[in-house]
C-alpha cells in the first residue's frame, strides 16, 4: 500500500484500544480499503454488505421503514 492517506473514522472505545497495534492498524486499513473500493462501477462491497443485512431484517419481517428508523436512531445515539 504505497500511498495512504490518513482519515478519521469513530471506533468504539475498544476498538480504539485494539487499534493501538500498528500492525493491527495496518490490516484493518487494508482491509477497510478493500471493502470500500470498487472493484468496478457496479460492484461495491459495502453497498452489497448493507443490502445482505436488509435482507436478513426483512427475513425477519421488518419493514423498510422500520429498518431506516432503527438506522437513524442508532446514528443519532452515536452522534451524542
């Protein structure tokens, strides 16, 4: 990984703990990396995780609507 440039991401307070490692640091950037980047325009990874884990809440009988309102109240929890 030649170039990198760094981001901000929030973690829990564990993850930050776990994250301390260089080396853990390293393979968990490397894995984010691959997981965000496309490997062509019709193909994204975190596109397909979310919608695998639509599915399996539908499977479950939630809706839509009620797999966007947990969403948004577990965004705003982390915002606080």
């Amino acid at each position: 990984m030649a170039n990198r440039v760094m981001v901000q991401i929030p973690v829990s307070p564990e993850a930050a703990a776990a994250l301390a490692d260089a080396d853990r640091r390293a393979k968990v950037g490397k894995l984010v990396s691959v997981m965000v980047q496309p490997s062509s325009p019709d193909e994204d990874p975190l596109a397909a995780v979310i919608a695998e884990r639509k599915s399996d809440a539908r499977a479950g009988k939630l809706t839509d609507r009620e797999i966007d309102a947990e969403l948004a109240a577990e965004n705003a929890k982390r915002r606080l």
